[in-house]
C-alpha cells in the first residue's frame, strides 16, 4: 500500500550526532586555555596592581592618591572626560539618525569618516592636532595673535580626547538603528508628530540601551586615553597630565608605589565599566528573549 504522507523523516544516527560534538578531551583543553589566558592576561596583573598599590600599607596609598599633582590629575581626566562624553554621544546620535534613517549622496564616506580614528593610531591624530594648531602648526600663528592656546592646554587634550572617541557611540548606535527600521518614525509622522518629537518618543526608547552602551565605552576610554593626549598635553604636572599620564611620570620616576596606587584608580574605574557593559548587555538581551 502507498504510503500518503511520503517517506518518513529518518532520524539521525547517533554516529553522526556524535560526530557535531567535540570529545571530551578536546573541550576540557580549550576550556583550559582559555582559563589559563584569562589568568595569566587578566586577573594575574589586576590582582599586582592592587597588591603592589598596597605594599606600603594603606596610609602610603591615600598620600599617593591624595597628593596636589595627583588630584589635579584626577580633575583634569574628570573634566575631559564630562566634557567628551557628551559631544561623542550628540555626534554618535546625529550620525546614527542620519546613516539609518536619510538616503543621501556622501553616506558611506560619512560612514568611512566615522571609521577613520579607529585605523589611525593615536599618537599620529595626536600629531595631527599639533601640526594645526600647535605655535608652528597651520593656525598656530592666527592663534598666537589671538591668545588662543590648544596645543599644552585643556582644549588640546579635550579635542584630542574626542577624537579618538568619537566612534564609539556612533559604531554601537548605527546598526542598532538600521535594524529597527523606519515603519515606527514614518508612521508617527503621518500621524502629525514632528521630527523632535519623533525622535524623543520613538526612537530614543528603542536605541536606550544602546545609547547607555555607547556612553560607558566612550567614558572608559576617555579616561585611560595615553597616546594622542600625550602628545598634545607637554606633560606639564599638575597642569596638563592626566591620571595615565601622571602613573606614568611616576614610574619613569622610580615611585613605583604611588605609580601603582594612581593605576588601581583606573583599574576600578575599568571594573565599573565592564560590570555595567556586562548589566547592559543582559538588560538587552533579557528584553529581545521577551519580544
């Protein structure tokens, strides 16, 4: 008698079923390796910076955090740090807005231009801004007349800072975006909502997360940036060194204790970081398993 509904699906044999499956001597070495660079390359050297910051007792660390070249540090990272963010994060808005919801001439070198600080190496943009604006750089004579100082100066490492930050907000924001579509912008619109409010109430909720993302990486990095910023601050101490700077000054100087001390700073500032990309990510993927 014919069969109606056509040969039944054969199921796999268990050779093969075996055979999608690495053996067990196989994942317990890879799980090793893997253990053993997170050891060696992560936790080892946090665990000696602390334990190195801590070697002259505790009394040692608060003077090396506390001394006025190291807080002028500190405030100087701050400020650069509130003053990038920021202007990263309405760039990365306005770019990712533009790039996923416009057709227009130019968009992919917009896109290429948003890459472009990731390919160059941070001392080269460093070198870029000193050759502008530095006293024999392209503006540096109009500058000078005015009694504008950028290079070894605030402005210097701020301009510096946000450049080689400004993908960051950008890079997480455009893909998020383009994903999602344009239905829910376009039909708020037809419904009469303006372009603000469009923004506001559809599309900012959708791309929060990815928003908060894009602020803590950008934030991270505006803190620990050492290469452009060294170029364009002079090292001046106490005027034109941030926090990497002055760890950096430090140990040159033999203070290894304080230098380790000024870095565990850091290193907590990084740990909040990656607990708060590691709450982001859950939070988001938390909300993509509801929908």
């Amino acid at each position: 008698m014919p069969r109606i509904f056509g040969r039944q699906r054969e199921k796999p044999s268990s050779g093969r079923a075996r055979s999608l499956t690495e053996p067990a001597p196989v994942r317990w070495l890879l799980t090793a390796a893997a253990i053993g660079f997170i050891l060696l390359f992560l936790l080892v050297p946090l665990l000696l910076i602390f334990a190195k910051a801590a070697e002259d007792g505790f009394g040692a660390y608060i003077a090396a955090v506390s001394e006025p070249y190291a807080l002028a540090a500190i405030r100087l990272t701050l400020i650069t740090a509130i003053i990038t963010v920021p202007l990263n994060l309405l760039f990365g808005l306005a770019a990712a807005w533009a790039i996923t919801k416009f057709e227009f001439r130019g968009k992919n070198i917009l896109v290429t231009l948003i890459d472009l600080p990731f390919s160059v190496s941070p001392v080269v943009s460093g070198m870029l801004f000193v050759l502008l604006f530095g006293a024999q750089g392209f503006c540096g004579p109009w500058l000078q007349e005015h009694g504008i100082k950028i290079i070894f100066a605030l402005p210097g490492i701020v301009m510096a800072t946000a450049f080689v930050t400004s993908p960051l907000v950008a890079r997480e924001l455009i893909p998020l975006m383009r994903g999602q579509g344009t239905e829910e912008e376009e039909m708020a619109l037809t419904l009469g909502a303006s372009g603000l409010q469009t923004f506001l109430r559809v599309s900012l909720p959708k791309i929060k997360w990815g928003v908060f993302y894009g602020v803590v990486l950008c934030s991270a990095r505006s803190v620990g940036e050492f290469g452009a910023v060294s170029v364009v601050s002079g090292h001046i101490r106490g005027l034109t060194t941030t926090v990497p700077l002055h760890v950096e000054m430090l140990y040159n100087e033999y203070q290894f204790v304080a230098a380790f001390a000024v870095a565990s700073l850091l290193t907590v500032l990084a740990l909040v970081a990656l607990v708060l990309k590691s709450l982001i990510e859950w939070k988001t993927s938390e909300r993509g398993a509801q929908r």
